[in-house]
C-alpha cells in the first residue's frame, strides 16, 4: 500500500502498557506511530503543528481511548471536528464495553470506526491501514485542488474567459467570436492556457474544471 | 342623681314629720287652752255660785263675816269680799287670809268706775258681772293684777246690794289650772291687744314657740288665755320613727349603690367570662389537635370537634360514653381496658406521647400519638384526663412512602455501584488484555516476517502465540459477558420529562438538605422536552451529585442553597440536547482533587467507596452526554452533564 508509506498513527491512551502494546504491533506491520498518555497533551501537539512533526501533507490517524482521565477522548474528538480534520486525520475509537453506545455514537458523528477492548489486532491494523489511505486520498484530492486552485490564479482576465468557453466545447472560430478578437489571438490563449493548467488536451482540462 | 333624690325625700319626709309633729303640738296646745278655759269659767261659775249662797245668808252680819272668811279660805283666788250697798257704798269686807290686804296701801276708791260699771251689768242683768282688770301694786314691791266680780243681791225683784269679790288672776292660774296643763308651759292672761296681765309658768327659752290662744270670755270682761309651750322643736331626728326611716333609707341607700356596683362589676365579669369562654372554645376549634376530657371512671366528658372529625363520630354520640369507646377497635378493648385501669390507679406517667391505635368510625384503623394530663378542679382535686390526640396515620403514609421510595433508590444504588465495579473492574482488566493480545500479534507478525529456518519451531512458536491472543480474547469474553449481565437494563430508555426526574429525587433530597439545613432551588422551566433516557439511573446521578453538593457545604457556608436547574444546551446537526445542572456553594474543589476527581476508588468521604462520580460519568456516558464541572462564582461549584431530548 503505497500511500500509507509515510504515513504516522497518533495512538492517545492513559495506559502506557496499552500505548506501548500498539506501537509494538503497529511496528510489527511497519507503521511508524506516535504515543501521547492524554488527550491535552495531543492538542498542544496539535497547536503546535503544521510545520514540524506533522503535517496534514502527511497521512495520518487517531487511536482515541474514549475514557481518559483530564480531557476525555469524546470532547477531544469534538475539537477535531470543530478544526474540521475528521477527513485528513480519521479517528478510530478504542473502547471498552462500557463506552460502546458512545463510541456508535461517535462513529455517526463522522469518527471513521471504534474498536471494542481487547482488540483482534490484525482486524484493527487493517482498518488502521484503512483509514491511511483514506487520509492518503484526502490529502491528495486536497493537494491537487490546491493546485489547480493555483494554476487558476495564474490566469489572466482574458485568458479565463476563453478557457471557460473552451470547456464548453466551442471551437476557435466561435470563441473569437463571441469575445470579438481573432482567432489567432484565441489560439495563443489557448496554448498559455493550456501550459498553466498543466494540460494537453481540452477534454483534460474538462475534467479537472468538473472535479472542482 | 338617685343620692339627689334621696336627700330631697328625705329632706321632704323630714320637713313633713316636723310639721306633723308641730302641728301635733299645736292641736294639744290649743286643746289644752281650751280644757284651761273651760276649768277657769268652771271654777268662775262655781265661785259665782258659793258667792251667791254667800249672799242669801245675808239677813244678819256676823254669820257673812264668818261665812266670808271661810270662802276666802277655800278660794285662794279670791284676795277680798265687799258687801256694798245699792250704792255701792261699802258695807262690809274680808280679805284674804293668805297674804297681806291687798289693797292696803292703795285707795280702793280708784277703781270705784270699773266696780260702777261692773255692777250696773249685773244689776241689768241679774247675774254676776266682771269688772276690767286692774293693776294694784304690793308692798312687796310685786303687783298684782285684781279683776272684780259683782254679784247683784236681789231680794223680790229689787236690788238691794251686791256681793264684790275680787280675783288675783295669777291666783286663778295657780289654783285652776290642773297642774298637769302646766308641765313645760306658761300659762298667761293677757289682753286683747297682746299684753301681759298674769302669768304662771316657766320661763322656758326653746327654739321654737307654740303658742295656744282662747278668748276667756265673762259677762262684762273679756280676756285672752294665752298657753305658751317650748319645744326644742323639731331636731333632725324628730323623733325614733324617723330616725328608724331615715336609717333604713339610709341603708336602702347603701344596698341600692352597693348592689349597683356589684351588678356592674358581675356585668363586667360576665362580659370576661364571655370573652374568655368565646377565645376558648375558638381555640378548641381551631385546633387540628384532637381535644378528649374524661372524668375518674373513664365516661368522656368533652370533645372538640378535631376529635369528632379525626374518629368520625358525632359529638353527641361520644358525649357521656363510658369504656370501652366506641372509637377503640375491638381487637385492642381488652389492652386499652388495661392501660385505662393502670393509668387511673395513677401509675402512668405519660407527659411525653403514648402511640396507640384508633378506629373510625367506619372501622378504618389508624395511628394516633395520645398526651394525657389530669384535669384538676378549682378545689385542687382530680377529676379526670384531658387528652390531646394527633392524627399521624398521614404521617406514617408519607414516612412510608418515603422510606419505600428510599429503599428503591437505594437498591437502584447498590446494582448501580455493583454494575460500576463491574465496568470498572473490566476497564482495568481489559487494558493489559489488549496490551497481551497486542503483543501476541505483534509478536506474530514478527515470527512471519522473520522467516525462521527451523519450522517446526516456527508453528509451535506461532501456534502459542496465537493461544496466548486466544486466551486473552476468551478472559475479555469473559468480563464482557459479567458486564453485560450487569448491565442488561442499559437498554431501557424511555422519554421522561425532566421535571418528572426532579420531582423523583427531591423527597430523598429534602430528607437529606432538612438534616443538612440546605435550601435546595429547583429551577425547571415547564416547556422543556422529554429526555430519552434510563431514568433510574440518570436518577441515581442526580441523587449522587445533589448528595455531593449538600456535603460540600460545610459548617462555615454562610448561606447553604443547593440549586438543581434544568435548560436546553447547544445543540449540533444529529441531537439536541438539554443539559442539568446541579449547584452548591460550598468549599469548591481544590485543583489536585480536580484531577483525580472521577477515578474510581478515589474519594475525600470518610465512608465514602470512590464510585459515585465514576459511575455518574458513567451513566452519562452511556446516554452520550457529557459530565464535567466548574467552579461557580463567588463560591461552590456546579457539576453539569447533558442528556439527548427524544
């Protein structure tokens, strides 16, 4: 699985012999992880991203123990939602049979999943992989938008409006046209365009515009 | 006023028995002149009449000498005797043997006119004459006042002389007034106008002067008699009968305002009484207290009207019923006959309440707490018991209930505490099962990869590493199944009002903030939605954490208030929440305890086990919700947690 080669699983859990058990699996599937014994402690972590351990560049996901003493791993996961990181960074609950309902609860709430107290551990590395690649995938729909967002930016006035008439299919000659300037001129908007969105054919260029 | 009239009738009555008595001396006073009258014209005509046999006797001198000598000595009025001729002329005289001749050194010829005149009447009228009174100085210095009488001597129709004999009128007074007339008197003679010719008599000096007067009327002579009487007339009390009225009226008097007075002080005292009685038996019947008096035997003799409401008989058909009451049911008769008999021979002491059973009258029982205090008379002897009897059937009912109620939170607490043991007790046990299982994965994955050559060590390694996950998943299995015993209710939600939940915990709370002296605020606006939830034990966390609160509050809190509140909470896109909270403001919680506030088994109660916040999470938990708590301002604290609507 190629996305989940740099990526790095954030385990939160009071219970060092617990924490130390996961990272001791998930280094037997070589997935590098990283332990913090409580849910403050990761938020500091958090606040003090994005440039140094973590990046949202970067695929990640939470290992979240629902009852820690301090700030508890519920009301840790409303802060994510609240800094709208569900998506780039999935949480996967770690209950007991207690906490069931409010782990079910949370998975509604948009957590990615909740595994019950003892774990059946490939089951739990393979959703852990999982949720890798989603944030993988995320993280590269988030970087290619990005971009074209970028590119976009690059455009001139001129060479916007012809590009908006080149996605609905018209030929030169009618782009000239309707923006009254010669089709040679539409010609060479056409390549600058072309060169900034970093396609070869109109029809790419369709499909990247759709995506948006 | 009544004094006023009184004095006036009596003034009256006085003034009248004065005058009665006066008039009373007046009418005696003038008989008593008239009956003088009539004795001295009596003894006038008797001394007439001895003058005439005198006279007949005339023939020869010596014998009228000596017959005139006699009369004057039988007649100490008469001062002298004349034989005169037809001319008057002197013949013959006697005077008095009693005192000196009067007219001894006066010239009896002075009064010749007088005698002339007197004589000339009698001649005309052939009967005895008087002549004026007159004056005739004594040698004595005194002076007497004479009258003269003539009385003609007729011999064959011609007169031939007369007889003269002449009065002293003072003598006529001494001698012919019976002295009896004479007691406290003065009798005079006087003449018409007014003066004085002869009197006899004290000289009395009284406050007052009665005075009788008669005409003392002879043939030639008039005169007055005039009958003086002193009195020490009339005195206040004038005499016995009207000191005897006045005293008696004066008694009259006496009892009359005596009796006024009492009458009012009675008025004013009934008025009291009535007062008093009107307050008591409004108090009697304000009373929720039962009110029972019996006398020695044991009859009742009053009730009030609690008491007749409380049994439910009439007052009537208790009045007078002796034991057994009809308010004692028939099954206790015997015991109460018993204590009644104890209490009567004085060895029951019940100052402080006896609880015993009562009967309705419509044969419901029900429980009563009896004070019983002798009734003492106002001669100081016993009478009888006044009983005051409380009603506290409804009181045991709401005890009961109570208690109920509590022996249901109560056992809803021990399979709550029991149940949060067990999820507790697989918490911690499940940690290092998932540490093992863990491991033993891991372990695993390392075996595979590792690609040992000896293979047969590889599967016999592999195959108990596997056991070992094996192992741990069965104890989780385990633990899962107990918890889930434990727990089977968890799914027993259902929609509750929350003023429903409030209104279920605040008997046990009340029971417990009246130990504490906490005032505890509900605050639960009446249009919140239901709760979907497990109301025994959202109960049991609202119980839990109001106890938390009110221990809180120690001593040194000023004002202990206990707030429960009720309101809606931010709600997000999926639920909607409401969120409670519960208020002290008591002593806060000091940051070290902050942290280890809802780890199980920890607590700062002497006998407290360290579950209840760990269980309240719990519960709230289980429901989604969130537990937490912050400090209230100015002091205390609030736990809040929230529970979805339904």
């Amino acid at each position: 699985m190629q996305p989940t080669q740099d990526a790095l699983v954030f385990i939160v859990d009071d219970d060092a012999g617990v924490r130390e058990a996961l990272a001791w699996l998930l280094r037997s599937r070589r997935l590098p992880s990283e332990s913090f014994d409580s849910a403050d402690e990761f938020v500091s972590f958090l606040n003090r991203n994005p440039n140094t351990a973590w990046t949202p560049n970067q695929p990640g996901c939470l290992l979240l123990d629902v009852r820690m003493p301090g700030l508890s791993g519920l009301a840790l996961f409303e802060q994510l939602i609240e800094r709208q990181l569900l998506d780039v960074l999935p949480v996967i609950f770690l209950t007991g049979h207690a906490d069931v309902p409010t782990a079910v609860d949370a998975v509604k709430r948009g957590a990615f999943d909740f595994c019950e107290k003892p774990f059946s551990d490939n089951a739990l590395v393979d959703r852990i992989e999982q949720a890798l690649l989603r944030s993988a995938q995320t993280q590269a729909a988030l970087k290619s938008k990005k971009t074209l967002q970028q590119n976009l930016s690059e455009l001139t006035e001129r060479e916007r409006d012809v590009m908006r008439l080149v996605v609905e299919g018209l030929p030169n000659k009618l782009i000239a046209d309707q923006l009254d300037i010669s089709v040679r001129t539409v010609e060479v908007h056409r390549a600058r365009v072309f060169d900034k969105m970093a396609v070869k054919s109109a029809v790419e260029l369709a499909n990247l515009m759709r995506r948006d | 006023m009544l004094v006023t009239l009184i004095l006036s009738m009596f003034s009256v009555l006085l003034w009248l028995a004065g005058r009665y008595e006066a008039s009373q001396v007046q009418t005696r006073l003038d008989r008593d002149a008239s009956d003088a009258t009539s004795d001295i014209r009596a003894a006038l005509t008797r001394n007439a009449q001895t003058l005439q046999a005198l006279q007949f006797a005339a023939a020869d001198a010596p014998p009228w000498r000596q017959q005139a000598s006699t009369v004057l000595r039988d007649h100490r009025e008469l001062m002298r005797l004349e034989w005169r001729d037809s001319q008057l002329k002197t013949i013959q005289s006697v005077d008095t043997p009693y005192r000196a001749p009067v007219f001894k050194n006066f010239d009896r010829g002075v009064l010749q006119p007088e005698v002339a005149q007197a004589c000339s009447i009698a001649k005309r009228q052939s009967s005895p004459a008087y002549s004026n009174s007159s004056y005739i100085p004594q040698s004595d210095g005194m002076g007497l006042e004479i009258m003269d009488v003539c009385l003609p001597v007729i011999n064959d129709g011609q007169v031939t002389g007369y007889t003269l004999a002449s009065y002293a009128l003072n003598e006529i007074l001494i001698n012919q007034i019976s002295p009896a007339l004479l007691r406290s008197r003065e009798i005079s003679f006087t003449e018409a106008d007014g003066t004085r010719l002869a009197v006899n008599g004290m000289q009395h000096r009284g406050s007052r002067l009665f005075t009788g007067v008669q005409l003392l009327d002879l043939p030639g002579h008039t005169m007055v008699l005039r009958v003086d009487s002193w009195r020490a007339a009339p005195d206040v009390f004038p005499n016995v009968l009207t000191a005897l009225v006045m005293a008696m009226a004066m008694a009259l008097v006496t009892v009359l305002i005596m009796l006024a007075r009492d009458m009012r002080r009675r008025q004013q005292v009934e008025l009291d009484l009535a007062d008093a009685l009107a307050f008591r038996k409004a108090m009697e019947d304000s009373l929720v207290t039962g009110l029972r008096a019996r006398d020695n035997q044991g009859m009742i003799t009053y009730v009030n009207p609690a008491f007749c409401e409380m049994v439910g008989f009439e007052s009537k058909e208790l009045l007078g019923h002796s034991m057994p009451a009809p308010y004692w049911p028939p099954e206790m008769i015997d015991e109460y006959g018993k204590r009644q008999a104890l209490r009567l021979a004085g060895n029951l002491s019940s100052r402080e309440g006896m609880e015993s059973v009562f009967m309705r009258k419509n044969g419901e029982r029900f429980a009563v707490l009896i004070f019983e205090a002798p009734l003492i008379n106002a001669a100081g002897a016993q009478t009888g018991w006044m009983s005051a009897i409380l009603d506290i059937s409804e009181q045991r009912r709401v005890e009961e209930m109570s208690r109920a109620s509590q022996e249901r939170l109560q056992a809803t607490a021990r399979l709550a505490t029991v149940g949060e043991m067990a999820s507790l007790l697989s918490h911690e046990l499940n940690q290092p099962l998932a540490a093992i299982s863990s491991y033993a994965t891991g372990s695993l994955n390392l075996l595979q990869d590792l690609g040992l050559h000896d293979k047969h060590l590889a599967q016999s390694l592999s195959s108990a590493i596997e056991r070992i996950a094996q192992q741990a998943e069965r104890a989780g299995k385990v633990i899962k199944s107990v918890h889930d015993f434990v727990r089977r209710r968890d799914q027993a939600r259902e929609s509750v009002s929350p003023k429903t939940l409030l209104d279920n915990v605040m008997p046990l709370v009340s029971l417990q903030a009246r130990k504490l002296g906490v005032r505890v605020e509900v605050q639960c606006p009446a249009d919140l939605p239901q709760v979907l939830c497990d109301r025994t034990m959202v109960e049991q966390v609202l119980l839990n954490l109001a106890r938390n609160g009110m221990q809180a509050m120690n001593e040194d809190t000023p004002r202990k208030v206990l707030t429960l509140a009720v309101r809606r909470a931010a709600s997000n896109a999926t639920s909607r929440w409401l969120e409670f909270s519960v208020t002290d403001v008591g002593s806060g919680i000091d940051a070290q305890i902050a942290e280890k506030l809802f780890t199980p088994f920890f607590t700062t109660k002497s006998e407290g086990m360290g579950l209840g916040l760990s269980l309240c999470r719990t519960v709230v938990e289980q429901h989604g919700g969130l537990l937490s708590h912050t400090a209230h301002t100015p002091r205390g604290t609030v736990f809040s947690f929230t529970l979805p609507q339904s």
